[in-house]
C-alpha cells in the first residue's frame, strides 16, 4: 500500500489510543445528553423550576464544551512542545 507518492507520517504508537480516548469521550457526551431527556422530569420536580431553563442550562453546557476544544486545537501548536505531524 505504500506506494513512491505516499507519505509516512511519525505518529508515536498513539493512534488506536487516540481513537479509543475520542470514541469514548463521544461515547459519554451523547450518554449524557440521551439521560438528560430522562432526568428532565426528576430536574424539574427537584429545583422546581421551568423545562426551558434547564434545557437551556443544558444546551449551553454543551455549546461551550464543543466551543472550547476548537479553542484547544487552535492554541495547541503554541502550548505543545513536540509536533507529531511532519509533512
């Protein structure tokens, strides 16, 4: 499969684990998010207060949790001391 034009990238060994860490961590937010529609009611009852604000708690949790890793991803050449990627 690895033909003259094909490129080697250096990745370390850590590509399955990396995989497997973004698998789960996908794996828990989308649990969490399907509990939620469950919890709803026991939420509601237990600080009694309106549907729409606890969704709107929720919607803006995850709204900052995928807005923060593109913050991640943008700084990380900058806070990283080792680059695993070279052309």
């Amino acid at each position: 499969m690895t033909g003259k034009g094909a490129r080697r990238y250096r990745e370390g060994g850590w590509g399955w684990p990396v995989v497997f860490a973004v698998f789960l961590s996908q794996f828990i937010l989308y649990g969490n998010l399907k509990a939620t529609g469950v919890l709803i009611t026991h939420i509601h009852h237990e600080y009694q207060t309106t549907l729409w604000t606890i969704g709107l708690i929720n919607s803006l949790y995850y709204a900052m949790q995928f807005l923060l890793c593109k913050f991640k991803t943008c700084f990380s050449p900058r806070l990283e001391s080792q680059n695993y990627m070279e052309p």
